[in-house]
DNA sequence: GAGTGGTCTAGACCACAGA
DNA sequence: CTGTGGTCTAGACCACTCG
C-alpha cells in the first residue's frame, strides 16, 4: 500500500479497507473462510498492524468481516434475507406450512437449510412486555434461528399465563398454525397486529448469540398480537442483525 | 481515569466513553453544545489523546456525539422520533393536514418545530426506481426536513413524468392531500402500498445532510403507491438516521 | 507457549476551519 | 496563523484459544 500522503485524503486504512473488500467480492477471501493473521495482511499490504486492524474494523462494522479473539477472523456466508411481514398471519398460509414454514421459506429461497429452535419457560418479563400484556406471569418461547447453521434471528415470544397456561402453547411444537392458532382456539382470535421498527445497538446475550461485533446494530421488530378485547396476547420480539434483513409490508386503501 | 490494568477486561477507551456518555445524560455537557477539545478532554480523563478519539469514536457511533473536523465535536440534541407509517396514507387524514401533517404532528409531539423543503425537478432516476416505476422519465419531488433546524430526514420521492407531468405535483407545494391526492385525481387513486425497510450504510450525500459520521447507519424505507391497474405509480425513499426513528405499522386481521 | 485479535503510548504529521 | 479532529508508526503488552 503506498503511503502518497493522502493526497486524495482518504486514509491509509480505508484504502486497505476497499482493497479487502475488493478481494472478499473477488473470491481471493473466500464465504466463511477463516481470514490470514493481522500481521501477515500487515506484511501483505504494507502497513502496521494496528493499520490492519482499524481496516478490518471497518470491514467487521459492515458485517463483511467477524472477528473472534484468540481464533481469528472469518468471512462471512449469508446474503441479505427478504421477510414479508404481513403474510406470515395470513391464517390459511399458517395452517399449511406454519407461522414457522414463512422463515422456512425466506431461507430456502436463498438456497440455504433454515433451522429453529425453541425454548419455553414461565418467567416474569422485562418490564415494557409485561406493560404490553398487563401481567407479569409469562410464557417465554424463546426462539433462536438459523441459516446453514449461522444465526441469523434471536426471536423471544410472550403469552400471558393465565391465557395459555398449561396448553400445547406451553409445549416446544405449538402445533400447525402455531400459537396464533392455539390462542384462537382458546377464545383469543388476533384481530390486529402491530409492529415497530427500530434500530439499536445489539445486546450482550444477542451479540452473543448473533456473532456481532461489539457496536453492531440490529434491527428490533417490536410485535404484538391484539384481541377483539382489546387485550395485548402475545407480543414477540424480532432481533436481526441489521445489515442481514430487509423487512417488507404491505397493505391496501379503501377508495 | 486510572489505569487498572484492565482487570475488568473493559477497554481505556470504552471506560472513558462510559464516563462522557454518564456525563453528557447529566447535562454535564448539554444538549447541542460543544464539547471540550480532544486534548483538553485528554487531560481531564488522564489518557492520551489517541484513547479519547477513540472514546468519542465509540459515542459517534451512537449517534451521541458528532465532530466536525477543524471546529469541533458537537453534542446531538434530538431525541427518537416515532413515526405511524400507515396513519398518513389515510385519506381523510391527509387532505385535513396533509402528508405534510403527519411529519409534522411527529416532531410537534417532541415539542420542537418541524420544517421541510421541497426541490422539484425532471430527472433519469436510479435503475431500481425506474423498474419499479416502468419509466426512466420521472419528477424528482427532493424532500429534506428538520426538526429544531436540525436535519432528520432525507426523502426523494418519485413519480412518472406521463402521468404528473404538467401538473400540480410538479409545484413545489402539490396542494392539500399532497401527491397522493392530486394522482387521484389524474385517474390513479392508489390502492396498494408497500414498503421494504431495511438498514445500511449512508451514502456521501445523504450523510451529508443528515451529518451523519462515515459508517453510520440509516433505514431506509423503500415505498411504492400502486394504482388499480398494476401500475406503481409513486415510489419515495425515507432515508432515516437509523437510532432516530421508529416505524410503526399496524393492520387487521380476518378472522 | 505460540499465535490470535485488541489496546495503548508517545510522538508525529495531516487536512481543515476560522480568526 | 492556531486549534480542531483524524491518522499513523513502532513497539509494547493484554486477554484469549488451542495444541
């Protein structure tokens, strides 16, 4: 790498940086491989260490590169991940195929094996879920997921208790339809979802299971489920790495 | 700040950053003003100058901090912005206030003063705007707005010349209802939206405006207003500091 | 213990803004 | 011109992983 000043002053580590990236797009660092150590990029490119290091700082900021103390740096494998919102409550669709079969299918469309798993405790919930729900006697269905065994989602769902307590809502396989299906059966039929979408940085335990780096943001879906009631019954939480999903809604105007 | 030898494995420099975000939330450093200089703030903390840039480094990143080379680092003073993304595209709604209104009533929500500039002008769009819209000859409605005079969103949108041309939409101000209205109007009442977010990186220009640091991200809402026949024929960017806003959608269900 | 990524220093220089 | 944030070096040490 050429020192020259910066001249057209963009800085030395950048200019590693798009070199890296250029050679991550070509192949030269192939999906999911492990990358060379920082002192031989270092040799490699000409530069310190430290100058390969904030390179591949940035690189790992734009989710190309993950980097893990002690082991190395890898490459990563997955491209980015289309949800459609909306359909994924559609009952019929549900019912065949699964409020699970939607992330199934968004996976598989990418020519990759999507994988879940879920965890159900009764807890008592952080405190703006139990706000939502109006109790503090939870149902946790902790779900995490998977694409070609990288993580992709970090999916936490809530039901209060006193609704679906001791029902197959309780049991790792809900069943087909899922739980909007069993709290329908319970007298509980969701009459309107509602979503927000932010932005943060990722937390401990999602950093962890995720693989982000340390300011790495997500991208948070806050759902919740209503009743005719107008009770809040389920609310769950969508954690994506940021750069990884693009969320789509869609929906209709009266004339 | 002491050195410890970082027995708490909890880096200088994220110590630091702790400590100015701690005293920035105590109003140590006001909202808006400007910090102390690098090598003053050095001394204050008792590190070098290179653990402070990067402390700040840290606290840029989460949009608490922005520096401005050669004047200074500035203390960000707008707080989360919620947005009902379905609410605007209401009729009723929108022609006693406008679509306008909805930006409006968000940020008069927040006690500060909205305002918004439109730029109009007759363009060859990006390649994805002009397959979506079926036409590479479109206005360009550049919509930029601010809360306090502080930028916080940046909002091109896009609809084709042989349906808008010669038009009111071709005024700055496109009347009450805005666009939508007038397409109505011209023969094509929107009967579809949809919208894709997702979040990656600010281009050149858009952190320009929004003055937004290199690797910052922003979510990008991707929407399309569809007429009876098919057709897509409004498409508008909202391109968002991504720790700025939340977007909110909400629908029913049949049951 | 060797190798990994991550941090830090002390000091230097850069581009830029503004008086 | 001075002061600002930003970058870079050379070398050191840290915590961590793995054989």
């Amino acid at each position: 790498m050429q020192k020259l000043k910066n001249f057209e002053h963009r800085p030395q580590y950048r200019q590693v940086a798009d070199v890296i990236r250029a050679d991550v797009e070509a192949g030269t660092y192939p999906r999911g491989s492990q990358m060379p150590g920082e002192r031989e990029l270092a040799a490699r490119y000409g530069v310190t260490h430290s100058v390969i290091n904030r390179a591949l700082q940035v690189l790992r900021g734009e989710d190309i590169l993950r980097a893990e103390v002690g082991r190395g740096t890898y490459v990563r494998g997955v491209p980015v991940i289309h949800s459609a919102r909306m359909i994924r409550y559609v009952r019929e669709l549900r019912e065949s195929g699964g409020a699970r079969g939607a992330f199934d299918y968004e996976i598989r469309q990418l020519g990759m094996e999507p994988r879940s798993d879920v965890t159900v405790s009764r807890i008592s919930p952080p405190l703006r879920i139990a706000d939502v729900l109006g109790t503090d006697d939870v149902i946790l269905r902790d779900r995490r997921m998977w694409a070609d065994d990288v993580p992709v989602q970090f999916a936490p769902g809530y039901v209060p208790w006193d609704i679906a307590g001791g029902t197959q809502i309780e049991q790792r396989d809900s069943g087909p339809g899922g739980i909007i299906s069993r709290l329908a059966e319970l007298g509980y039929p969701q009459v309107k979802i509602t979503e927000s979408v932010r932005v943060r940085r990722a937390e401990d335990d999602e950093r962890k299971f995720l693989r982000l780096e340390k300011d790495m943001p997500v991208i948070e879906v806050f759902h919740v489920g209503w009743a005719a009631s107008g009770r809040a019954i389920e609310v769950s939480l969508n954690v994506q790495p940021a750069y990884l999903w693009v969320n789509e809604y869609e929906w209709r105007i009266d004339t």
